[in-house]
C-alpha cells in the first residue's frame, strides 16, 4: 500500500490524452470547462470589486484537479461531494454558469441553496452533487455514507469527495477513511493540496510531505499526482474509479496544486505568502500547461480556442445579467424548508 | 395488543421497519453480533444480515456523518449512539450538517434518518452514562425530538420517526427499559410526531413531564387522587417540534401547571413549557406555574446518595405537587 507518486508529464508525450482513452472532443471539452470554470471566477471578482456582490471564494489554480478528477466519474450515475472551491467539479458534473452567478448573487433561482448560503456552497439533487456546508471535513462521512448505501444495494456507483489539505487536519477525515478502509467502499479521497489553509503552509498543518502517505493506514492506496497537470489527474481517477467499481476499496488521491488567489475576498494573501511563490505558479498554472499541450498536440487549433472563449464569454455574460437581474427571495421564505415536512404547517 | 417492555417494543418497532422497507437500516457502536449493550437490537443481525445491521467503528461523529450520505442515497438509516453522554463528538455532525441540510439546500435534500440514543439516570450511570440531551438538541431548527414514556409511545414513535422525511432525535430512557412495561397495540400503531398526549384526566393540578418522569407523574397523580386532588398528566412525547395547543388546553383546564423533567434547569425544557403558557393561558392561571427539574450540576454523579440527590422522585414531585395544589 505504498504511496505511488506520478511524475509530470512523464509519459505519452503528444497524443497522451488518446493512450488515455479520451478522444480529441473530450479532450477538448475538459479545457472549456476549466476555462469557463476560471472564467466565471475571474468575473466574480471583478463584480465583488467592483462592490455588487460581497463575497468570492475562488477555485483558480484548481481546475486540472478538479476536471480531470471528474473526467473519469459518471455524471448522473456517481456522486460528487465538493467542497467549496470546486467550481470544475459541479460545472463537469452540470451546473452551468447561470447556476453559479445566480448562487453568486444569493438569488432566489440560486439552485445550491435559493439564497442561503454563500458561493462555492455547492449542491444539486438531481445531478448528483451533495449539498456543501462551511466546516471542513464534515463531508467524508458523508461521502462514506453515500458509497455504503451503494454497497448495500449492490450497485457499482461511485462517490468522489474533495478536500483541501487543512481539512485533512479534521477527525471527521479519519473517520470517514478508516470506516471506507474496512469496508472498501468505492470512494475516490481527492485531497486538492494547494498549500494553505488560509494562511497556514502546509508544515504546520501536518508532519509529512504526501497526505497521501495517510491510506497505507487504512489499508487502501495512496497516490500523489501532479494537480496542475489534468491528463494525470485523470489517469489515475480512471484507475482509482475502476478500482472502485469492481469492488476493490477506496483510493486517496492527493493532487498538488495552488490556489493562485487568496482565500477569499477578505483574505489578503500578501500576509502569509511571497508574491515570488505566487508567480512561480503561475507559471504552472493548469489551464495554460493544459491549453500548450492541447495545441502541441494539434487538438486546439486558434479557430478552435477563438470558438472556445467566445462560447465562455457568452455564457458568462448572460449568466451574470441574468442573475444580477433576477429576483431577491421574499422576506416570507426565511422560515421554509426548515423542514422537508412541516408539521406545523 | 401484547404486553412489552420499553425495550422490547424499541426491538419489535426496528424489526418491523426493517422487514417493511429493505432501505431501513441500523448502525452504531455493538448493534450488530452484540445485540446493542442493552439489547436493543437482539437478534436483528443474524435476522438481516451484516450490511442491515452494521457495526460502526468507535466513532459517534461519522456513525452519524455516514448515516447523513446513506440517507441521501436512498436509504433510511438508524443510528445508535450508545450513550447520549457520547453524541458530543457528533455534535457537528447533527446540527451543522443533518439539521441544516433542507434548509441549507432551499428543500433540495432532505435527510430521512433517525438518530436512537439511550439517556437519563437512575441507574448508577455516574456522570458519562446518565445525561440527558433534550434542552440541547431540542433548541436545534432543523431537528426533530422526540421522548417516549412507554411502550406503545416508544414504538409508535420510532415507527413515526424512521419514516419521517426530516432527522429524527429520538431518546429513550434507560431506566424505562425494563422498568415500564405496557401494552403494545397490534398492528401499525404509529403515533405521531408532535402531538403529545394526556395520560390522566384531571381539574384541579397539571403535570407535564416526557420519559421516565412521566411515569413518576403518574405515580404522584395516583397518590394526590387519594389526598383529593385531581391532577392532569400531559406527556409531552414530542420535545420539539412541541404540542403548544396542548399544553395550552392543560394549563387553561387545571389554571395551575408543575414541569417536570430531569435535565438541568437552566434554560430546560420546562422553561419553554412555562413560556408558552405564559403566552397561550396568562388568564387561566391561579398560580405561578412551577417546575422540578435537575439541577445545574454537570451531571449525576456515582454515589447512589449524590444520584439520589440529583433526581426528582416521586416524593420530591408528590410535595410540589401538593405544594401548587395548595397555592
């Protein structure tokens, strides 16, 4: 049960993603979902400061982690438990740039939570995406919950829970591996370690180098991939989904990656983190390591990419007009859906 | 109708759940070769199997953490904390995830799960196997509470509870177990989540109590029939959401009302009782309404003389009583 560690861009040089099993359209759609993904985050922070929404929170840095993960999933068939950065997860797994500006702007038609929670609190019944708290950690029993009903029916869904690497600190983590170790439930553990929870590093967070040296406890694998690189994201979902569906137990996943903004829109990241560490990411950033390969590759072509932003921007754009002018909810339904039957009521 | 303890009738109820809908199923610390360390589950493992009746690692927060995804994939999951002296660790877990889930999702999810757990003392359980949970738990939107006396209540409500569509807290106490036994009816016998129930008619005194104290209501009201007094004992049987129209029409009938329960006083139930009162029978009222409850000590202690001293007995609640009677 050693930690395996994938190398970057270590094998299958320009056709990589076909040795993969993906054709050039999925290759190609998995970009424009990263990119629409930071697109719609981009333009959050430009409308928060600008001052007509009060909060972002930002899954910029994410995104190879985040689609390649969920590139290797069955949308409809498995669940997804996000976590609040995951903005590439649920746009993969069909939420749309509407849902999110409207989620953005706390409006009525919000689907996450029709108002109530902030951004990033992801949550659709009908695509499978669990509804998201704020405490971190909370989510992997959660997640273990949902595999052990597949289990128990004797159905091969699989679930995919994120975390950050500060949640890892969480004994709801433990406990939520611990219980899929021993009953190997089919569930992919992706730790999206971007080195900070808000401002600790990872060195005060925890003692080792990989949290993925943490399975080898609970009896299933452990591999380290390169977050930033999303064809190795989702070459070792794929086998950790496959391992999964046959009924083989669980599979931690630590991707390393970086967040590239702050925290949040009131975090100030200038505080605890060296702007040169900063733009030396930047240079690693997913979408743009993704994008020269696709090119490299010949799948994206200037005619190709020039369709893909103005698809972008044209969803971006209508999504945030519509939800910036769609309705606030009425003061009347503060007191509903506490609960699903009222007996008040 | 059969004659049942408490703990048989929590049994029969699950057993019956469990044969009724495949999507029903228990988890928690020793529920499954164990039984339950009171037997509540006896003989459902080998009946159902292991993946019905699962044995949880010795960890309260994911017992309910996982019982929260299982419920939103399909299932109907009953989990067992041992004690309610050890729901703490899932604290988290029940009021910031199970209670919020509806709301925090605009109706999206809802979590159809029922958290069982034994509290109370009297049983020599010291400070981590007596506490009682209720003022807590039931100050949680979100959460429903309920709190059976007896037998019938016991597993009607957990039949109510296991098909509830919301999550259900559901306590029972552990000296009830084997101490109260009743008849249980034939059939379905659901009853129903936030209706409490009069136990006693009476005119002249209310006791409102849930529990174990319940039964010692009705003790008292037994006793004080002999004295002359015509008490009232109005079983709560839902903590929350509470049956104010109840526990209205109680204090607007008797005009003077005595809350018993044996959780801490402060901010107790008892007070939420008294509250609405106050609003719903102000002009009813020919006394203050009063209650017995726990003291503000952190819980019962070992020695049977200090668990003694923690408890409203029948004797302690027979002289309040007398007390209101004759105000």
């Amino acid at each position: 049960m050693a930690t395996q560690t994938r190398e970057v861009e270590a094998k299958g040089g320009q056709s990589r993603h076909r040795s993969l099993g993906l054709s050039d359209e999925e290759a190609l759609h998995i970009y424009e979902v990263m990119r629409l993904a930071r697109a719609i985050d981009e333009r959050m922070w430009l409308i928060n400061r600008q001052g007509r929404a009060p909060f972002v929170i930002s899954c910029q840095g994410q995104e190879g982690a985040q689609v390649g993960v969920s590139a290797a999933l069955k949308p409809g068939y498995d669940w997804v438990v996000p976590y609040y950065r995951d903005a590439g997860v649920v746009l993969w797994f069909g939420m749309t740039a509407r849902d999110q500006m409207l989620s953005f702007f706390a409006r009525r038609e919000d689907p996450s939570s029709g108002g109530r929670q902030m951004p990033g609190h992801f949550g659709a019944r009908r695509l499978q995406i669990l509804t998201t708290g704020s405490p971190v950690g909370a989510q992997l029993p959660h997640a273990a919950g949902l595999a052990l009903a597949f289990k128990q029916r004797k159905e091969d869904g699989v679930t995919a829970v994120f975390f950050g690497e500060g949640a890892s600190s969480q004994g709801d983590v433990h406990e939520a591996m611990n219980f899929a170790g021993i009953h190997k439930l089919g569930l992919l553990f992706v730790c999206e370690n971007n080195g900070y929870a808000i401002s600790v590093a990872q060195d005060h967070q925890v003692a080792i180098k990989d949290l993925a040296d943490r399975a080898a406890g609970y009896g299933f694998p452990g591999v380290v991939v390169d977050g930033n690189d999303v064809l190795a994201c989702y070459e070792v979902a794929k086998e950790a989904v496959a391992r999964a569906r046959r009924g083989e137990g669980a599979t931690l996943i630590e991707a390393k990656t970086y967040r590239l903004t702050a925290h949040s829109s009131d975090d100030d990241d200038r505080r605890y983190r060296q702007a040169e560490e900063v733009a030396r990411w930047r240079q690693k950033d997913p979408i743009q390591r993704y994008a020269k390969y696709l090119r490299e590759s010949g799948s994206l072509t200037d005619a190709v990419e020039q369709d893909i932003t103005e698809r972008i921007n044209q969803q971006v754009d209508e999504a945030t007009e519509y939800a910036e002018n769609a309705p606030d909810p009425s003061p009347d339904s503060l007191a509903k859906f506490v609960y699903k039957q009222d007996i008040r009521g | 109708m059969a004659s049942r303890t408490v703990i048989e009738a929590i049994r029969e109820a699950m057993d019956q759940e469990m044969a009724r809908d495949p999507s029903v199923f228990l988890i928690g610390e020793d529920v499954g070769q164990r039984g339950g360390v009171f037997l509540a589950s006896d003989g459902l493992h080998k009946k159902y199997g292991e993946y019905r009746v699962l044995d949880s690692p010795l960890a309260e927060s994911s017992i309910v953490g996982i019982a929260i995804g299982a419920a939103v994939n399909g299932m109907r999951p009953i989990a067992e904390i041992q004690f309610a002296d050890f729901i703490a660790p899932a604290f988290n877990q029940i009021v910031e995830e199970a209670a919020r889930f509806c709301y925090r999702s605009g109706g999206d999810f809802n979590l159809p799960m029922v958290i069982r757990t034994p509290y109370g003392g009297g049983v020599h359980g010291a400070l981590y196997h007596s506490q009682s949970i209720e003022a807590t738990y039931g100050h949680i939107p979100g959460l429903k509470v309920v709190a059976p006396s007896n037998p019938a209540d016991a597993a009607g409500l957990l039949k109510a509870a296991v098909r509830d569509p919301d999550p259900v807290l559901y306590l029972e106490h552990k000296r009830t177990y084997r101490l109260i036994r009743g008849e249980v009816p034939d059939g379905d016998g659901v009853v129903p989540i936030g209706k409490a129930e009069v136990k006693r008619e009476g005119n002249d005194i209310g006791l409102i109590a849930y529990g174990l104290m319940l039964n010692y209501c009705l003790e008292v009201a037994e006793k004080l029939a002999a004295e002359g007094v015509s008490a009232e004992v109005l079983d709560l049987r839902t903590i929350k959401p509470m049956d104010e129209a109840a526990v209205a029409a109680t204090a607007k009938k008797t005009g003077k009302v005595l809350v018993v329960h044996e959780d801490n006083r402060f901010a107790g139930i008892a007070a939420e009782v008294i509250a609405i009162i106050m609003e719903n029978a102000f002009d009813s009222l020919d006394a203050p309404v009063m209650r017995l409850t726990g003291p503000d000590v952190p819980a019962m202690p070992f020695n049977h003389v200090l668990e003694e001293a923690f408890l409203p007995t029948p004797e302690r609640i027979l002289a309040k009583a007398r007390e209101l009677a004759a105000y």
